[in-house]
C-alpha cells in the first residue's frame, strides 16, 4: 500500500505482491511447523495446539500422504481426538516426522524464501528497501515463535 501511494512503478508493484505473497506462504508453513513442534514457552501456544484441533496443515497434509498405511491410521487417529496426553501429541509429532513431512515443508521453506530473496534482488528498488525487506522475510522465516 506504501509503495502505491508512493507512487511506485507497475513493475515495483507487481515485484512486491509477488515477494509478500512467496513469503506469506513461508510464514504460514512455518507457522504449521510450530504449531508441531514449535515451545509453547517461546511460541505461547499450547503443545502441539494444531494437533488437538486436528487441523490439516500441509505438514500434516504431507505426513498423511506419504506415511505407510499402519502410520496414516494411527496418526489419523490422533488428530483431533478428544483427552490427548503430552505422550499422544509426541508420538503424532514422532509419526509426522518419520514420514519426512518436516523435512519435505522445510525444504519447501527454504525454496519460498529463496525466491522472495531472488524477487528482490532482480527488484529496481533503494538498498535500504531491499535490504529491510530481506530481514523481514528473515525473521517471518527463521522465527521460533
């Protein structure tokens, strides 16, 4: 919106929508990351919340579609079950990452923010710009909370 009002070029314009959508997507995979496996001390969500709402993420999408039969069902099963233990959301936390889910929405991370940093670099804007941006996808990225 700054950058509109501002006066900025089509072409800045369309450089960002493109660098905040790629890196809105980082976020929130992140985000699916850490409602797993993410401190409830530094995220300030319970353990393992995505879990005992059941909610599909893409890592949990991920898991669902590449876990073995036996894995599928018994992750299935917990997710979303009513009393779940701490022991419950870790053996989910156990299957997620057996299946290579979080290592494959890792990796899926790290391309997004690859190419938002790729956006910007190729983007006519001021250092400063650039270089504000880059920290902001950063820490939307690499945080712990």
């Amino acid at each position: 919106i700054g950058a509109s009002l501002g006066g900025a070029s089509e072409e800045l314009l369309g450089a960002l929508g493109e660098f905040g959508s790629v890196i809105g997507r980082a976020f929130q995979l992140r985000d699916d990351v850490l409602g797993v496996y993410g401190d409830p001390e530094a995220t300030g969500k319970p353990h393992g919340g995505d879990i005992h709402e059941g909610k599909r993420t893409v890592l949990v999408l991920t898991a669902l579609a590449e876990a073995s039969e036996a894995q599928a069902t018994e992750l299935g099963d917990l997710l979303g079950a009513p009393g779940l233990t701490d022991g419950d959301i870790d053996r989910a936390a156990d299957l997620i990452e057996a299946t290579g889910a979080r290592a494959h929405v890792e990796a899926l991370i790290e391309k997004n923010m690859r190419h938002a940093l790729a956006v910007l670099a190729a983007t006519p804007m001021t250092d400063d710009g650039r270089t504000a941006l880059a920290e902001l996808a950063e820490r939307s990225v690499k945080r712990a909370h």
